[in-house]
C-alpha cells in the first residue's frame, strides 16, 4: 500500500512544474509555430503559405547581418568575461585577498542591476555631449571618445554586458571551487607545489564543467542580446538600428511592422541558431575531453 502511495506522489509533485511548462513554454512555442506557416496579405487576408517565411527569412539580408553581429558580439564578449570571472573566483578562493566577503559582493551587485537601468547608465557616460568622458576630454583639449559610432558600438554593448554578468558567473565558478575537497590542497602543498601549479593542475581542471556551463549560458544570453542595443537606438539611432540584432528585429517586426507571422518565423531561426551554436559548443567540450 505504501509502494502504491509513492507512485502516485511522484506525478503529483511533477504536475505543478509540467502544467507550467505546458502553459508558460509549450502552448506559446506552438503557437508561434502556427503563426510562421502563415502570411497576411492586403487581398486575401491570412493565407496559409507553408515554409515560404522560412525561404524567405534565410535569405533576409537584415536577418542574416544581425546573426553575424551577435556572432561577432560573442567572440568579443564572452572570452573577456569568462576570464574575468575565473580571475576574481580564483583570488577570492585562494583567501589571500582582505574583506574577501565585501569584494566578492561589489563583484556580484552589477548583476543585481536590472539591464535597462544598466544601459541607461552606460548610455549617459559614453554620451559625447554632457557624459563624463568626454568633459574630461575637452578639460585635457583631446578629442572626445565616441563611444556610440559605428566602430566602437560592439565594444560599447560588450564592455555592459561584462559589466553585468561576470559577478553572476563569477559566483558560479566560485562555487564550483568551494566544493574541491581541501584534502588535494593538501596533498599538492606537500609534494611542494606552490599556488599556481594548485591552481593550474587541479583546480582549472575541476572548473571545466562550471566552466562549461557559463559557457553554454553565454551563448544562449548573447544571441538573445536586446535590452542593450534597443535602449542605445535611441542615442545612437544612426548606428543601432531595429535590426541591429536579430532578437530585436524580431521585435520590430512584431510590434512596430505589424508583421507577426514573419516575427514568428524570426523567432524560430533565431532559436534553432542558439541550439545549434550551444550543440557546438558540448560537442567541442566532449570531445576534448575524450580526446
């Protein structure tokens, strides 16, 4: 009788999250999906045109520019954050740093910084009128940097996102370290090995699978970039424009073309993009470590 019980309290304690999931990620996922197969038209209304959106979205030159400056975005990025990261977890655990409690939380409030405040405040001071940067400019008679061109926006919108989240993976690789067993730290210091080589041969090889998972969370953030570059479009509408990334072209699409049938079929290319560069990204991790 008790075996009966706990089969039965098995599904009903997974039902609150399927009903969730099935309500909150499949019905609308499969909605959008319905929406792509259709087109609405001036004379006609919607009509049903099959894998046309599709067509005609692989070969949108705006689509596939904004794909290309995510991807570009991301070999910016996410290497210079993941290595900050590491850094600031590996000196907070190596426990040589004072205040190590307070440095680990200045380290971690950006990311407690919801990301439209954070770009607001990134747009004031790269701002080339009244933003700090260039005051100090004119006072020292240089040229003020402008940070909103064309040639630095990518690295204006990388040096936010940094900003943002390399306290959150900070904490992840942090945490990551704090359960190596002290009994390798150990075992190393008495064969004579100083803190690099602890460092090298055990823990950056314990930190890959962390490592790893704030890389595959990289990816999927990156191609997903939007709050940034939609709120400096309007400092910099010259440079930013609706279809600067392909997140927010499918936005405008959506909500300012009124075309939420090819917005639908945007949304899924640009899904089926993230699971194929995170498949990418395991199946260069497996077989390294195979290898």
């Amino acid at each position: 009788m008790a075996a009966v019980r706990s089969r039965r309290a098995g599904p009903l304690f997974v039902a609150p999250f399927l009903i969730l999931f099935l309500l909150l990620f499949l019905a609308p996922l499969g909605y959008a999906a319905y929406l792509s197969l259709f087109q609405q038209r001036l004379v006609g209304g919607t009509v049903f045109v099959g894998l046309d959106n599709y067509v005609t979205a692989l070969k949108d030159p705006l689509l596939l520019h904004g794909v290309g400056r995510v991807a570009l975005f991301f070999l910016l990025q996410v290497p210079l954050m993941l290595l900050l990261a590491l850094a600031f977890a590996l000196a907070l655990d190596s426990g040589l740093l004072r205040l190590a409690r307070v440095i680990r939380l200045g380290i971690f409030v950006p990311y407690a910084v919801p990301s439209v405040v954070a770009a607001l405040m990134w747009g004031y001071l790269y701002g080339p009128d009244f933003g700090p940067f260039a005051q100090l400019s004119r006072k020292l008679d240089l040229p003020a940097p402008d940070f909103l061109s064309g040639g630095w926006m990518l690295g204006s919108l990388s040096n936010i996102v940094t900003w943002e989240f390399v306290g959150y993976n900070m904490i992840i690789l942090y945490a990551a370290l704090r359960t190596i067993p002290p009994d390798l730290y150990e075992a190393a210091a008495m064969d004579g090995a100083g803190a690099w080589r602890i460092a090298r041969s055990i823990k950056l090889p314990a930190l890959c699978p962390a490592l790893l998972l704030t890389l595959l969370f990289s990816v999927i953030g990156s191609f997903q970039l939007f709050n940034e570059p939609k709120l400096l479009m309007a400092i910099a509408p010259d440079v930013v424009s609706s279809s600067y990334t392909a997140n927010l072209y499918a936005y405008s699409l959506a909500f300012t073309g009124d075309q939420l049938n090819y917005a639908a079929t945007v949304s899924f290319l640009l899904g089926l993009v993230i699971v194929v560069a995170s498949y990418a990204v395991l199946l260069t991790a497996n077989r390294r470590r195979s290898a």
